[in-house]
C-alpha cells in the first residue's frame, strides 16, 4: 500500500512563493507533494523595474520569467487561478481558474499551506491617482511613466514618495517597530535615477524634485547613520525634501495634498501607495487586523501551525521588502522539511535576525547599496554608492533569470562583502 504524501499548497507565484516552493523541495525532498497558485503563469521580477525604464528598456519584456517551466524542473506543479478564501478547519483553499472566463470555483486540500501572495497595493486608495497620479510598482505603471517623461512632461516640479502604511498591532512582537512606510526603497530610487534622466534629457534634474516621506526619517528601516548618509547626498545634489506628510490626502492636476495639511506643488506626481492585505484574508483568526498573516520568528502562525507565511503577506516582514522576504523563505523550506522528518529540529530551528538588503539605481551606471539590522535591534548599517553596487544589481537578474529563480549561496554573501569591503 502506497502512503500518500503530504500535500504542501503555496499561495503565491513570485519571489517569496516561489523561493518558499524551492527551499521546501530542497530540504523536504521527494516526501511533498508542493502545487504553487497563483493568477498569472510567470513571474514579476519587481527589482528592476526602475532601472530598465530610464536605461529605454520594455520592463514587460524583460522583466517577468515563466513560472511553469521553472517550477517543472523541481516537479513542481502550478495552478493557475485566482484565491477567493480560506477554510482553516477543513484545511482547503478555494480557488476559481483564470485561464479563461466562466470557471467553477473548487476547493483544494492541504497538510501544509504557505501563504506568500504578497500585498494589495492600493492605488484605489488614492483620490485623485488614476488622473493625476504615476508610479514604477508594475511594466505598466513604469511604462505610463516614461511615455509622460517624454511626450507630455514641461519640467515642472516633481514629488515623489509613499502614502501611509497601516500596519496591524495584533500579534506584533515587541521588538518590531511601528513602520509608517511600507518600503521607501523605491522612492529613493526613483528619485535618484530620475534626476539622472532628467540631465541627461536636458529637462531638469535633482532642483526639480521633491522626495517626501509619512515618516520623520525617510526609509528609516535603513537606520539614522545611512539615512543621515543618504539626505546629506541627496541635499548636495539639489533635492528638496519634506517629511512627517502623514498620508496622502489627494492628488490633484496642480499638486498634492497630505493629511498634515501640507500641499506641494507638482507637475508629476510620482507615489507608492499603501501595501494592504489580501481581502479574502481580513478577519481571519490567523491574521492580524490589517489582514496581514500573524507568524513567529518561525514563519509558522501560532495556532495554526500548518500554516506559514512569508514574504509582504506575513506581518513580521516589515519593511516590505524582497531580500527580507527570501530570507523568510528558506526557513518556511526548514520548517517544512521539519515537520516531515527531513531537517533535524536544532538545524530547522536555527535563529536568525532579519536584514535590510537594498540595491537601487541611482542612473548613469551607478547604484547605492544598503545593509542594516538596526531596524530589528542589530549593530549593521552600511551604505555605498557607486559602480560596483550597479554590477551587482544586474548581476544578481542575471543570475536569478539563468538559474531560473534559484540564487546560489553566496549570491548575497557575496553582495555583501564586495559592496562592504572592496574600494570604489
């Protein structure tokens, strides 16, 4: 008599699902049986996007890997379809296929769920966005952007920043602060690669732009001394900068308005909005009241223990960020491969502290690199600026694409000391 092998689903096609479907088949073996779902059949390879459209490239074309093929070769499946809810005490995720309209909707058993869908971005939030409003979050945000930058843009004065993140208190460990952005990576991103094009366009430059921030510091998770680092560069280059805007309260044709009271003028209107909850995840008794997946340090959540969470859906990762995401999933693989007897629980168990790790474009073949534990109560905040932290960033896509979403072991490490340890 065969025995059947557990059944482990992954909510979530892209970085933290499929990084969670890999390491559970690295270190569980052939014991699961692993189906990843998600609503699109390839991935987003987010990171990048700013960087391919001020250097002319299609991020729709370049930027997204196909996830049957790459999911095939560690006999994975995939299902196509979109999430409609969860059945904790039957252990069942209902679904509905969207490989074309009309399905049914059916519901798929699990012994192991990993909830890695990432977040909402509500751009619906914003009064005023869809008129008034661009961004860099997607291919066609990114690609909205540039046809504006070049057809339509007077050089005006431009604003760029995030809206107010909301971020759920339940099951919040006491050493998690209280973040008011959810990522400001992408701002400061932005920003800088922005500048660049602008000079380099003869349409402005950093004295156009203005970065803003809900929080007193911005991309605080980075730590005082690099952010200290960071606004001492960006005020020698002519950035304008306002911070403690609170939310935004609505974009209009002229400007923008924060919930403070304070309005800025602009042209452009550059924002990341908030990173919500999946809907069909609020009110859960596995999530927090932001609908956010509430886990230990573990990825595991408390009282549902065959349920894990990775990546921007679980509530301990804050920032929302990938590195800290892909972090997350090589222990869901451990735990995992624990509970099927494959990992010894002292290795499966190991500790670990989160780390912030961010390459961003800064244009003109340069980049800036942070590093920092100081957000979670640890000693790291390193920030660089150069050449070397751009060939790494496109050298990390590169072999992301050509290992088919697989980073080697020293992918980071490596990041991290050359960035960290050889001179510019």
């Amino acid at each position: 008599m065969t025995m059947k092998k557990p059944k482990v689903l992954v909510l979530g096609g892209n970085f933290a699902g499929l990084g969670a479907a890999q390491k559970i088949r690295d270190h569980a073996g052939d014991a699961v049986e692993i189906t990843v779902i998600d609503r699109k059949a390839y991935l987003d390879y987010i990171p990048n996007i700013p960087l391919e459209i001020f250097e002319g490239r299609d991020p729709a074309v370049t930027m997204n890997m196909p996830l049957v093929e790459t999911l095939a070769r560690d006999d994975i499946r995939f299902a196509q379809a979109e999430v409609l809810g969860l059945d904790l005490d039957a252990r069942q995720v209902r679904v509905r296929p969207n490989e074309r309209p009309g399905a049914a909707e059916y519901r798929l058993d699990y012994d192991y769920l990993v909830i890695a869908l990432g977040a909402r971005l509500a751009f619906d939030k914003i009064e005023g966005f869809a008129e008034h409003g661009h961004s860099i979050t997607d291919a066609f945000q990114a690609n909205r952007l540039i046809d504006y930058l070049k057809n339509d843009y007077k050089g005006g004065p431009i604003v760029v920043g995030s809206a107010r993140f909301h971020q759920g208190t339940k099951g919040r460990p006491a050493w998690l602060k209280t973040a008011l952005a959810a990522c400001e990576g992408p701002p400061v991103e932005v920003s800088l690669a922005l500048a660049h094009w602008l000079e380099k366009n003869g349409k402005g430059g950093a004295k156009n732009i203005t970065i803003f921030t809900p929080a007193e510091l911005i991309a605080e998770d980075a730590g005082e001394k690099v952010v200290g680092q960071l606004l001492q560069a960006a005020g020698s280059m002519g950035f304008s900068y306002v911070n403690k805007t609170e939310d935004i309260r609505r974009l209009t044709a002229d400007g923008i308005e924060f919930a403070n009271g304070q309005n800025l003028p602009a042209e452009l209107k550059i924002v990341l909005p908030n990173w919500e909850a999946h809907d069909f995840l609020k009110g859960l008794p596995i999530s927090d009241e932001a609908g956010f997946v509430i886990t230990g340090m573990d990825m595991r959540n408390p009282d549902h223990p065959e349920v894990l969470a990775c990546g921007d859906a679980a509530a301990l990762t804050v920032p929302k960020l990938g590195a800290i995401g892909h972090q997350e999933a090589e222990i869901v693989g451990r735990q995992i491969a624990k509970s099927v007897g494959r990992m010894a629980r002292q290795q499966a168990d190991a500790p670990w502290m989160p780390e912030v790790i961010c390459i961003g474009d800064m244009g003109g073949g340069k980049a800036f690199y942070i590093h920092a534990t100081s957000w979670f109560g640890g000693d790291i905040q390193e920030l660089r600026m150069g050449h070397l932290p751009y060939a790494q960033k496109l050298a990390y896509k590169e072999a992301f694409f050509r290992n088919h979403g697989r980073i080697p072991n020293w992918g980071l490490p490596l990041a991290e000391w050359s960035a960290e340890k050889l001179p510019f």
